[in-house]
C-alpha cells in the first residue's frame, strides 16, 4: 500500500509518503504560509524526488480536523478529489491523535491541545496500550478551565504549539502536568500521520467532511435567529 498523507489543520503543513509501513520521503514546515498556494506544489515535488507518480498512490490519509476551518477545508477537499480522481482509498485522522502519537515514550495521558480563542481549546487525551494510541478522553472544543477539571486525577503530558498560551494556568491548576519541551513534538509529521491512516478504516469519499468540533461563528449566529426545523442546513465541501 502506497500512502500519501496530508495535514494541513493549523499553521504547519505536513505531507508524508509510505509504502508497506517503509518511511518514503516527508516535507514539513513550522511557518505559517498559504496552504491553497504551497500544498500542491509540496505534493508534487515530494513525489518527484521519490520518483513517484499519482497513479502509485492506493491511499490517502487526511488530518480531518479540529483545526483551522481554512486549513481543514483546503486538506479535505484536496484529499476528496485526489482520491476521487486517483481512485485511490481515503482515510480521515483526528488532527490531535497526530501531535499525540509523537509522544512515543509518555505512559500517562497525553493532552493535545489547540487554542481555539476566548478561553477555550480543542483537546483530547490520548494513551499508549498495548503499543496502540487510545483516545481515552474524546476530542472536544472546551474551555481551558473546564477541560483542567477533568484531569486533575491523572498524569498528564501537554504538547502542541499553543500550550505555551496556557502554561502558567495549567500550572497553577495541575500543578505535576508536565509540559513538551521537545520542539518537534509539537507539529504534526505527515510519517505518523500515514502511520495512523494505515490502520484505520477507508470512508465514503462523497461523505468525508471536517471534523471542525464547533460550528462557524456565522452558523451560530444564523442558528439563534432559526428554528433549526425550519429548514435543513447542508455543509458542502
């Protein structure tokens, strides 16, 4: 299986190639730049270096979210027609279970978090058993208080970009967490993002959408003004 993986949730962009669980080549980037404009271009030169073409490719893995709702939809619907077209396999990761799975060597709780603005974060928990990464604490848009709430009975290990935000109030609420000190952890590697998608299960392609967590400020708003019953509000890619 040949195995084209694509992350770009956040401000980094992640691409990664594998075959039969054999690492082929990756590209990634820590600098916030316009994924629209560099993500083909990156797929394109990755599989020219590794002498790949798209017809090689019998699956693809997309970080389908949460995220950046830009970004998120850039991935996903480039995933969906490279997929469609290619008629290749399409596979959606939870974008947290992506920074998770660097953590190779934590046995607690790990807590990926995103700032997600005005106090609030999309987190999950994740464990390693058995060699497998577990969610054992749903992806979810939460406060930052609330989500403290709910770990304050584990060994915890925070990592992704924006924990830095929020270090001194995990501190004063958990005050044993531990925080990533490892730079490389807190981006998403399109290897183990490939890695994850291996193991997973295809979905439909017409169906695959992003996992955004939380609706758009503009559908929030439409919503406090409607009777959702009213009508029936269809997101299209």
């Amino acid at each position: 299986m040949k195995i084209l993986a694509i992350d770009t949730s956040n401000q980094s962009l992640a691409v990664g190639l594998m075959e039969d669980d054999q690492v082929v080549g990756q590209l990634q980037t820590a600098v916030n730049k316009n994924h629209s404009v560099t993500l083909m271009p990156a797929i394109a030169e990755l599989m020219k270096m590794v002498r790949w073409t798209p017809q090689d490719i019998t699956r693809i893995v997309v970080a389908q979210g949460p995220g950046s709702y830009t970004g998120l939809r850039i991935g996903v619907t480039t995933g969906k027609t490279l997929a469609d077209t290619l008629s290749a396999e399409l596979v959606g990761v939870s974008s947290l279970a992506v920074i998770a799975a660097n953590c190779r060597n934590e046995d607690g709780w790990i807590v990926p978090l995103f700032d997600a603005r005005r106090g609030n974060v999309y987190a999950g928990a994740y464990q390693w058993q058995d060699g497998k990464l577990v969610n054992v604490l749903p992806d979810q848009h939460i406060s930052l208080e609330q989500l403290l709430t709910k770990l304050t009975e584990q060994k915890v290990f925070f990592v992704g970009t924006d924990v830095v935000k929020f270090a001194e109030k995990i501190r004063e609420n958990l005050p044993n967490a531990v925080l990533n000190k490892i730079p490389e952890w807190n981006h998403p590697s399109g290897i183990v993002l490939a890695e994850l998608g291996a193991a997973a299960q295809p979905v439909p392609i017409d169906s695959f959408l992003p996992d955004y967590l939380k609706r758009v400020e503009a559908e929030e708003k439409w919503l406090t003004s409607h009777d959702p019953g009213d009508e029936q509000y269809v997101e299209k890619i």
